[in-house]
C-alpha cells in the first residue's frame, strides 16, 4: 500500500477515520486531529543560545464497544497520517478495546447535547508569525539588555526568551458532530540574576502572553518589570513564626483559585477524594467570593467552541457569593454523579476525557491593590510560591514561600524561606479583601487576594 499521507484535509480524515472504526466493529468513535507549528528562542548574555522551531500534527482514536453491561473502551494515537498507519491507529484500538473491562458508565454523550459557540471568538491571528527570525531573536534580545541595564546590581541573566505557537484541532465522532479552529500565541519574558550585599544571588522574572503580536507588551518594558522583582528580592530575611494576615500577588493567588477547580472536579467528588464532595449549595467561602469558569470569553487562553467531547462550551458558576453551585464535569463524571456534563471535558490525543478548566477566575472585588496593602498593620505579601503541599482530600495547605513583610500598610523588607500554611476550608471562609486588578496572563486568574488566620512558619 502507499505510504503517501490518505489527505490533507484534515476534517475529512478525522471523518474517514471515524467511519472506517464503525465498519472495523466500533460501536462508537471519536477523533482528534491536530497539527501545530512552535517557536523557541533563548538569548542569554546577549548570545542566541537556543533556536528552536518545529512542526508536528497528531491523531488519536477513542473506540467503544457495546456490551450488554456498558462499553469496553480503548484508545491509540499516532503521528503517522499514511494509509497504513491509520489502519494501525483503527485496528490497534480495536484489539485493545475487546480485552477492556466493561463499564456502566462508559459512552458518548447524547446526539442533542453536542454542538459548538458560533462565531469569531478570535483564538487566532495570522500576525504571531509574520516576523522573521531575527526580530523574533531580537524581541527576546531587547528584553534581556533592558533587565541587565536596569541597576548595576543585575550581573547575569536566565536569558530573555520569545515563543510562539500556531496550530489547529479538528474534532468529529460517529453521533455526528464535526468541528473545527484553529489558536495562536505568543509570548517574551525575561530572568536576570541580581548579586545582594553578601554576595547572595536572586533571581525572579516577567512575561507578556498574548494570542496576537499587536497585543504583546513591549519587550523593554517586561525586562524592566523583571528587574524590579528581582531586585526586590536582594537581601531578605525569614520571619518570625506566626499568624498574620497574608496578601497574594495576583499571579501567586491564582493558584489558590485553581485549587477550587480541582476539588470541583467531578473525578476527584465521585472518588470521595475532594473537601468539597458531597457540599453543593453549602457555603464555603466568604460572601465576597464568586469563582468562574468562562470557556466562551472572546480571546480568552482557556477559550474554545466545543470542549474535548463536542460540547458547546459554557460558562459555569463553580462558587457564587461564598456557595458552591456547581461541581465541574465530563459526560463520564457526570454519569457517575447522576448530574449532567458542565462541557469541560478535555483530552490528548489518546485516552479517555479528563476534566479541564476553560478561562477560570476569581471575580474581582472593589479594593485597589495598594489599598489593601495599606490595610494590613503587620502581614506577608506573597510573591512566590515552591513546591507541592495542597492535600484536596482535607484541604490542608502548607507551601515554601517568598515576599515582601508588610509593617504599618507599607512593603517593608523581602523575606524567604518560610512556609505558609493553613486549611482550605478555613482559607476560602477568611478571604477578607479582594481586589479590582483582575488580569488574565493565562487561562487562571486572580485579582489580588487577603487571606487571614494562615501560619507563617520561620525563625
């Protein structure tokens, strides 16, 4: 047989595929097509140190097979788009598929709950590869030579960096959805090292992130962004044990926020393995508090038409005015709770669907940044946070952390090597200032966030 690619239209492989699985046996079938185009530039010192630029594309088949129980459900994926290799991906599924256990739970959704957002919601722009190389080189250049101008005292340098990313996903399955778009992004961002008094090295960086060029910050003004933070760093301390009211930089609190998106996940409620199971319409934060997860916002990070299943996407309220009102959920998930899908269903290429959040966000408080700062009489603002320490089954929280010590509403001082640590149950209730500098940098997002009651643990 021919080795040449079956064709270049990628919708109507997917649709070949889906309908070749039928005829082989499958019950059901579901396709993911994707191709993408990425590039990478590193310059430290000045110097291009790597250049990376590539093209890949990808198909992966789900199979299910009707039993009298359920279905019997397996996967394959490949990059191999010949005429063989997609009898392989077909056949390869196939057999994997008839020595699977049987599940209740297993299937596509319903044929009426498939569908798609109509409409431009501008996931891509043609201008994130409309530079040559070398102005890419240089965006990545002029960011770093801005950190490194910025103070004397910034010596060295991780490298100014520019990426960018084009591709396109397709997606059909045999209850006759068929869908389609394509994304784009881009982004510079810089990390130079400072030397302190004592000769202690810091490092910290910045970044713009934007799905079009036009809409990149400039790289001079995140290079010097970035040397603000870590200068700030030079010289710090570790504080004293004890409990003070915490403030999260905007960038550090997202992570807060996403961990309400994973104990609402409908994989971690079915297992029992979430605080939060077994809770809807219990109140669990402060009235203040309203989650979101928005997969619909125009341009958004986390946008797109259809989830990893062909539902439309949607926006869910996960928590309104301190209550949890919805559990986020898969059509497996969701069967599994007796509930319907919230469409956040994502997936790879191979695999069954996990769940994924679209553009989720803490919905932004009244309070300016520097006015909550100024509220605080002795607390922790938080810049960074290291490692793992977030138990979703008790909720217990513990984090290594880095800032800046608060005293008489002002930044006072840096400080390391010191933990935070709390319980999320506690933490969501004391959440006593939110503010209005609510930005998305990526698909989560937060304003700025205080949180009293929490341990600082230290000298």
């Amino acid at each position: 047989m021919s080795t040449a690619i079956l064709t270049t239209d990628l919708s109507s492989l997917a649709a070949d595929i889906v309908s070749r699985a039928l005829k082989a046996g499958a019950s059901d079938a579901e396709v993911t097509v994707r191709e993408g185009d990425e590039f990478s530039t590193t310059v430290r010192m000045g110097e291009v140190e790597t250049l990376k630029e590539s093209g890949s594309r990808g198909m992966g088949l789900r199979v299910l097979i009707a039993t009298p129980n359920g279905h019997r459900v397996a996967s394959t994926s490949s990059s191999d788009f010949s005429a063989e290799g997609i009898d392989h991906l077909v056949s390869g599924a196939l057999a994997l598929a008839h020595v699977t256990s049987e599940d209740p739970f297993a299937g596509l959704a319903d044929p009426g709950e498939f569908g798609k957002v109509e409409g431009d919601l501008e996931l891509y722009h043609e201008d994130v590869y409309s530079l040559p190389t070398a102005d890419r080189i240089d965006f990545a250049r002029r960011a770093e030579a801005a950190a490194l101008a910025a103070d004397t005292r910034i010596t060295n340098s991780d490298g100014g960096n520019f990426d960018a990313y084009s591709g396109r996903k397709v997606f059909a399955n045999s209850r006759g959805f068929a869908g389609e778009y394509r994304s784009s992004s881009c982004s510079i961002s810089a990390t130079p090292i400072a030397l302190g008094r004592n000769g202690e090295m810091q490092r910290d960086y910045w970044y713009t992130y934007a799905r079009s060029l036009k809409r990149l910050d400039t790289p001079e003004s995140v290079g010097a962004e970035a040397a603000r933070r870590t200068l700030r760093r030079l010289d710090a301390r570790r504080a004293k044990t004890q409990q003070a009211p915490i403030v999260f930089a905007p960038e550090i609190a997202r992570s807060i926020i996403g961990s309400i998106f994973e104990a609402a996940t409908g994989d971690a409620v079915y297992r029992g393995a979430s605080f939060l199971a077994g809770r809807l319409g219990e109140k669990i934060a402060a009235s203040s508090v309203t989650v979101i997860d928005d997969h619909t916002i125009v341009g958004g990070f986390g946008t797109s038409p259809f989830d990893g299943e062909g539902l439309p996407s949607r926006r869910t309220v996960v928590v309104e005015r301190g209550v949890l009102t919805n559990y986020l959920l898969n059509t497996y998930t969701a069967r599994k709770l007796g509930m319907k899908s919230t469409g956040n269903a994502s997936r790879g290429l191979a695999g069954n669907p996990g769940t994924g959040a679209g553009n989720l966000f803490l919905a932004a408080g009244d309070m300016p940044h520097d006015e909550i700062i100024s509220g605080v009489q002795s607390g922790l603002y938080v810049t960074e946070l290291l490692g793992p320490g977030i138990n979703l089954v008790t909720g217990d929280y513990s984090r290594g952390a880095s800032g800046l010590w608060i005293e008489n509403g002002q930044l006072t001082y840096p400080v390391q090597e010191i933990t935070v640590a709390g319980n999320l149950q506690q933490m969501f209730q004391n959440i006593t200032a939110i503010g209005n500098d609510l930005v998305f940098r990526g698909s989560v997002a937060s304003p700025t966030l205080r949180i009293d009651g929490m341990t600082i643990a230290g000298e």
